[in-house]
C-alpha cells in the first residue's frame, strides 16, 4: 500500500457526460501527479500540482481539468466524455516541488468506462 | 520532449533464470530513473530507483545499472519466481521539474 488513495475505484458513464476523480496524496506530500494509462498509450504524464498550484502539464486535453485544496486532496475533472477516454487514471504524491527529482508513490487507480 | 524506450514488450522466463528489461532515453539532463512494477489491477509500485551519479544499484534480487553516455539503463531480476510476473516499467526524470517520462512497458511471465 503506497499511501495514495482514490475513489472511486471504478466508474462507468455515457458518452457527453461529466465526472470527478478524487485523489489523496501520502501523509506529508505536498505534490501530486496526475496520469492517464490506456492500453496503446502506456502510462502518459496530464498534469502536476504542488500545494495548491498548478505546476506542470502533460498531454492534459482541454476538456479535462484538475485542482489541488488546501488539504492537498486532489480532483481531476473529465467532461464532454468520449470513448476514447476510457482509460485507468492514476493519481501520484511526492514529498517535494517541481525542480527536484522525487520518487513518485502512485495510487490504486481509477478505471473509468464510457458508453 | 524527453522519449523512452523500453525493450522487450514481452517477455517469458522460466522460474529461477535471470530477466532483463532495458531502456533508452534521449535527454542527456535526465537524472533519474526508476523502475515500476504493475500487477493487474493495481497501481504501478516502486520497485528500484537509481540517480545520475550511481552507475549501479542492487535489492536483494533486483539490480539496476545505468550508462550514461549510451543514455539507457536495465533492470536485472536474478532467480526469478512466479510472483516476479507483471509489467514493468521504466521511466526517465530531471530535465523538466519531476514528470516522468514511461516507457511502454515489459509484460514478464515467470513460468514454474
């Protein structure tokens, strides 16, 4: 168990339609990433924040956005769905800002379904 | 951007041989490197890291080496076992803050 949680685990949903991912970093990390994992895509970095700041972006598309809350909990919001976005989205925490290279500790993931 | 490449894709060892996963990567700032493994499932989980200014570095069954003037780094499990199987993943970092650049992943079977 790494420490990062998500929820839900699994979420199933039409085409069009919104939906919100929650992740919660390790006790203490103030970073957390953001991935996309789909079969012929592999493991694709969307965006970065540290405590509360947007820090770095990926292959994020415009109709996906994230935030970071003073609790350091962090929400990756998908709308306007398409097939194409089924995927496993992962969340990751690090101990430290942008600018140094830290382990990255990564979450249970969520696999989201569009119909 | 930074590019890794992992190779194989897949791979089929019987139980008790050695495996090993390679990568390259093309930005010569990238200073670490680490090793994922994946079970179904599941998220990716650390298994073994090396920096830079290390050219190699063991855990028990699992080592890793890395040159950095060929630019590419390998993992190296020894007397692998059934619970060894999964897909491993290496990834590159350092050039730009800490995203991390993935390989596309090596699915390993360990056979009894």
């Amino acid at each position: 168990d790494s420490g990062v949680t998500q929820t839900p685990k699994h979420l199933i949903t039409a085409t069009g339609q919104r939906v919100t991912l929650r992740c919660s970093p390790r006790s203490g990390d103030l970073s957390v990433y953001w991935y996309q994992q789909s079969l012929d895509q592999g493991l694709q970095f969307l965006i970065q924040y540290y405590n509360g700041e947007e820090r770095a972006k990926g292959n994020i598309l415009e109709r996906f956005s994230a935030q970071q809350f003073p609790d350091l909990h962090s929400e990756l919001n998908l709308s306007s769905l398409e097939l194409g976005d089924s995927a496993l989205y992962f969340c990751a925490s690090s101990p430290r800002r942008a600018g140094g290279t830290d382990t990255q500790y990564f979450g249970p993931g969520t696999r989201l379904t569009v119909l | 951007g930074e590019n890794v490449e992992q190779h194989p894709s897949t791979l089929s060892v019987q139980e008790g041989d050695s495996a090993v996963i390679k990568c390259t990567y093309s930005d010569s700032a990238s200073n670490y490197f680490p090793w994922y493994k994946q079970e179904l499932g599941k998220g990716p989980q650390l298994i073994i890291d090396i920096r830079s200014n290390v050219g190699e570095k063991k855990d028990q069954r699992i080592a890793v080496t890395l040159n950095k003037t060929a630019k590419h780094f390998s993992l190296h499990i020894t007397e692998t076992q059934p619970e060894d199987s999964a897909v491993y993943f290496c990834a590159a970092s350092g050039n730009t803050g800490n995203q991390f650049y993935f390989g596309t992943g090596t699915s390993l079977t360990v056979i009894p």
